[in-house]
C-alpha cells in the first residue's frame, strides 16, 4: 500500500509540477524588449548580463583553464563558497533594506496603521471583518513595544530576520535528511534571497515562513536516527506549537503539517497491523500531539478573544466559504462585490448564505468543463509569475509610484516601484530563476526518498488549497517556498543527472547507443 500511495503521489505530482513548469516558461515576464503583456519590458541592464553569461558560458566550454578555474571554485570548493555567497547575498538585503524601505499598502498597511490608529472605525471594521490578521498586529504590536519603534524600516528589519531564519531552518533541514546535499541548498537559498523583495513587504507571506521552516526541521530532528529521546520530545512540541503558531498567522501554512499528520498515521496503521514491535508507541505519540495541538489551540484562541489592544467585533468576521466563493469569481482572485457584501451583511448566517448562493451560481454557469478550463487558467495565475506577483496588489507601495532617479536608493527603486524604468528587468530575472527552479524540482523525479515524497505531498495540498480557496496570484506561493526549497535541494543531483542524459542524448544525434559509448553519464 505503501509503495502504491508514494506512486500515485509522484503521479499527481509531476502532472502539476510540469504544468507550473509550462506556465512558467510562457509567462510574459521573459518578453525580451519592448513588453505589451505587462507594460514593463526590458533594459540593456538585462541584455548586458545575458552577454556576460553567454560569453562565460562559451568560455567554460571552450577554454580548458577557466573551465577547471570554475568547476574548483563552485564544485571543488564549494563547501567554502557556498557559505560566502549566502552572506554576500545576507550583507546586500541589508544594504537593500537600509536604503530601501517604503510604505507598503493593502492589509500590511492596515496592520502598520493599527499600530499608531487603534480607534479608527474603519480600521476597527477592518480587523472585525478581518479577524485573520489580529494575531499579526498584536505580534507586530509586542515588538514595537520591546524595541520601542513603529517605523517602517524596523519592521523591514525585522521581515528580513523572519525570512532569512527561514533560510537557516530549511538549510539545517537539508543537513539532516542529506547533508551532501547542502552546499547546493546554499547556492539555491542564495539564488532565491537576491531576488526576493518581499522583505521589505512586512505581512503573513513573509512573517509565517520560519514557522513553517520551523516545524519542518522539528519533524526532521524527531525523525533522525541519531538523535537522542530527549532532543526528539523536544523537537515533536516543538513541532506542535510552530504548527498552531503557523495556523494562526496563516492557516494555509499548515498545509505540510496535515501532510506530516498523513504520513505518520498510515506508519502507525502498517505498524498495527505488521505487529511491529513498539506499534502501539506510534498511536501514543500520535495522541499526545493531538492533545498539545488542541491545548495549543485553545490558549491562543483565549488569548485573543481577551486581548485589548483593538476593540473588535469577532461576528463580523468573514466565513471559509467566502474565500470559496470568491476563488470562483473572475480569475479566482480577490473579488471587491464579495468583499463589501461581506462587509455590509449584519450577520454570519447572512454572510454565510450569500457565499453559497454565489458559489452553486458560478458553478452552475461554468458547467463542468467550464469549471475544469477554469481551474488550468487559475493554476496558471496561481504559480506562473516568478516575481511572486510583485507591485500586482491594490496599492502595494504606498507612495509615489514613479521613483525619482537621484542617488542610489533612487536606482534601486526603478527595480521595483510600479513605474520603475527597470521593473521588466527584475521580472525578467526573477522569472528565469523560477523557471531553472522549477526544472530542478521538475526533473528529479527518480529521488523517492520518504521526506521528499512527503515534501511532493505537501506541494500537492498546496496546489490543491489555492484552486478551492482564493488565489489568481502567485504571492500565496510564498508561504509554501520551504516545500519547494527543500525539495529542490534533496532532488538537485536526480535532475542534473536527468539534464546530462538528456543532454548526451541531443549530442549524440538522438542515438541511445551512441550516448552509451560515451560512457555513463551518471
């Protein structure tokens, strides 16, 4: 049963993982030049590094001694280097944040405006409407109040703690399942902490990621053979209170959780019913995680129906099926007609029936074929943009949207302001990094390991959560990037072994036999 679950796992897997792939690659963000689709093309910026690649590229292959200088330097080496380009890249986010650090708008706004405005009406409807983002303002609220600041730049700082924590938990986790695999992880969390500007973006997205980094490492150490009974204990609460930490920061994210809860219920099941020795301990465990979850819960549920920090009115808050309803609307987006009848009907019930009422509608007129075409166009939506949709919200930088030019944080801007004359570069990039990120994850199919099965499974869910629920961009991704970062990481040597054959199979004139006298390639 086992080795059929991790088959149809694989199956599912790579059928929504080469359609992301595919999605990837078309997206007009890799428009070179003039961009109509997206209004921001690209610059000789762009022109002049895919030059300078092409120029190492055919230097590597063709000079003998820069092709040996290169392999030492990142492959002989890179246990040393690996390490020094991440804390080039950790020195360059703060340069970054230090010079560039705006306010930002939509619901990380309101969450900053509560800070300084507690008794605005419209922000006190916003958090009873919004109940979701209350545990984020009263987090955000305790570190202004230990630091005794409220500015934007602090909670940058503070944002590109969170992420690059993150960062050490998914590295620390990659040591544990296969620490050969860990200067790639480290070349991999480089490449994807250049071109992440979400962190000076202080929200759910970025803020949750350490948590769910957190108790994916929790899970390893418990796991690990060599680890002692008591590290494992401490590890596995661990594991429980990031997990309920997580679901109150941003439910979705504890998506690999559930995953995790699946995996081991169906060990306990098979050691039952093998009468394998300590079956029964399993069962146990499982119970007592049960038991921490629910009392973790319920805590942090009084704590925040007692807090009085924000006068609120919780019946206000907007029901599941309204995320639902509204992830069938349009492209499956956000929806402003849903958001203010959520806002205008007085009572739950009310709410509540007005999603319905759309969501049987908007099924209906879709028809099932309909709904199936739907749901490509919105896994489309939901994984394409490399940039995590970037400047694609409603007011995402709250100041003028065309930056000056003067000075360097001038310079820096035009990558990432909405009239920015180098936006289309910064997409261009980030977009090509997606893609060879994706091909990693994509074609490392052969590695089947226990933890990168269960990592293909939490992607699935994932997946699965932003074609129900409300998507149509791709920033819900970001809470999910541990999933992907792992996986990449443990899967790197299984898809560039796949791109060598591949590769000697095109060399060879599409003779196997051929690519077989060459030698093995693996």
């Amino acid at each position: 049963m086992s080795k059929s679950i991790s088959k149809y796992i694989l199956i599912l897997f790579n059928f929504f993982i080469f359609l992301t792939f595919f999605f990837a690659l078309t997206s007009p963000n890799l428009i070179l030049g003039d961009n109509q689709a997206t209004g921001a093309g690209t610059t000789f910026f762009t022109t002049f590094w895919l030059l300078l690649f092409g120029i190492i590229l055919v230097s590597f292959k063709t000079f003998r001694k820069i092709n040996l200088f290169l392999r030492y330097i990142f492959i002989t080496q890179r246990s040393k280097t690996a390490p020094i380009l991440l804390l080039i890249v950790i020195f360059w986010q703060i340069f970054f944040v230090c010079t560039v650090h705006p306010a930002i708008g939509f619901d990380a706004g309101a969450i900053h405006q509560a800070l300084t405005d507690r008794t605005n009406p419209e922000i006190r409807a916003y958090y009873s409407i919004n109940y979701n983002n209350l545990p984020l303002l009263l987090v955000q609220h305790l570190f202004a109040q230990i630091f005794a600041t409220k500015t934007w730049l602090f909670f940058d700082l503070l944002t590109l703690f969170f992420v690059d924590l993150s960062m050490i938990f998914n590295l620390l986790s990659v040591a544990l399942v296969d620490r050969a695999r860990l200067a790639v992880a480290m070349y991999l969390h480089s490449s994807w902490l250049l071109l992440f500007p979400m962190i000076i973006v202080p929200y759910t997205d970025t803020w949750v990621l350490p948590l769910v980094s957190g108790y994916l490492l929790c899970y390893c150490l418990a796991k690990h053979k060599d680890t002692s009974y008591f590290v494992r204990s401490i590890a596995f609460i661990l594991f429980c209170l990031l997990l309920i930490a997580a679901y109150f920061l941003k439910p979705s994210a504890i998506i690999g959780g559930i995953a995790i809860g699946l995996v081991e219920l169906l060990l306990a099941a098979a050691k039952i019913k093998l009468k394998k020795p300590y079956r029964w301990c399993s069962l146990g465990v499982i119970l007592f995680a049960g038991i921490v979850l629910w009392g973790s819960h319920q805590l942090i549920e009084q704590r925040l129906q007692e807090q009085k920090y924000i006068q609120i009115d919780a019946t206000r808050a907007i029901p599941a099926i309204h995320f639902i309803s509204m992830g069938v609307s349009g492209d499956g987006g956000y929806n402003p007609k849903d958001a203010l009848a959520m806002a205008q009907l007085p009572t739950k019930s009310a709410r509540i029936a007005y999603s319905k009422k759309k969501l049987v509608e908007r099924l209906e007129k879709k028809g099932f074929w309909g709904y199936v075409k739907f749901l490509l166009k919105k896994h489309q939506a939901n994984t394409s943009d490399g940039s995590f949709a970037w400047v694609k919200e409603g007011h995402f930088i709250a100041e003028n949207p065309k930056p000056h030019k003067r000075g360097l944080a001038g310079q820096l801007k035009q990558f990432i302001y909405l009239y920015g004359t180098r936006l289309g570069d910064f997409r261009f990039a980030a977009q090509v990094w997606w893609v060879i990120f994706l091909v990693l994850i994509a074609l490392g199919w052969r590695e089947r390991g226990s933890f990168v099965q269960l990592l293909r499974l939490s992607l699935i869910g994932s997946f699965v959560y932003l074609l129900l629920f409300e998507g149509g961009r791709s920033r819900y991704l970001i809470q999910f990037l541990p999933y992907f970062l792992i996986l990449a990481s443990l899967v790197s040597q299984s898809s560039l072994i796949t791109v060598k054959n591949l590769a000697a199979f095109l060399w060879s004139n599409g003779s196997p036999e051929s690519a077989t006298q060459k030698g093995d390639i693996e």
